[in-house]
C-alpha cells in the first residue's frame, strides 16, 4: 500500500467512526426530546384535571365563594397557561400518536372488509 492509500484508509475508518458516533448520540438526544415531551404532556394532562377538580369544588354550595379554594383555582389556572407556552414539545409525541392510531384504524377497517 502505498502512503495515500493509507492517508485515505485512516481517514475513512475516522470518518465511518464519527459518523456512528454522531448517528448513535443523534437518536439519544431525540429518545430523550421524546421523554420529556410525553412527561409535559402527562403534566399537561394532571394540571388540566387538578384545575378541573377545583373548579367542580369551588362551585358546590358548600364552598361557593371561598377565598382560598378561589385563589387557589386561579393560581391552577394561571399555571396551566403558562404551560400552555410548551405546547410544541408536548405535542411532539401527541401527533406521533395520532399517527399511529390512525395506521392501525385503517388496518382493522382492512381486515373487516
């Protein structure tokens, strides 16, 4: 072998090799991007509930007019709006879902006709 065919070897090997380890650290970061996005959308979900939750107590008549469970529900309310402002990372994984339902609707309605 001559020095440029070994120059071009080494370089190649070193190539392939960052290639990989950039392929390899690419689909870490998007399974972690992936993580947190559905631990936004599940906080997203129990935030929605908890507000919801507050707002069916603050209208019994046993509570109706309460000051705390009031401020209370707003502050709910006001948290879940600012939450509200990550909406395109929750919904990363939402759509992916959707997605994936929708291929296996179509394949049962395949099957029954």
């Amino acid at each position: 072998m001559s020095r440029l065919e070994i120059i071009l070897s080494a370089t190649l090997t070193l190539s392939v090799i960052i290639n990989i380890g950039v392929f390899v650290y690419a689909r870490y970061a998007i399974v972690q991007l992936l993580s947190v996005s559905e631990e936004l959308g599940d906080l997203q979900q129990m935030i929605n509930s908890f507000a919801e939750h507050l707002n069916s107590i603050y209208e019994l008549d046993m509570f109706y007019g309460d000051e705390t469970i009031s401020s209370l529900r707003e502050h709910a309310l006001s948290f879940n709006e600012q939450l509200a402002t990550f909406e395109y990372i929750y919904s990363l994984t939402e759509e992916g879902e959707a997605l994936v339902h929708d291929d296996t609707d179509t394949e049962e309605e395949d099957e029954e006709a």
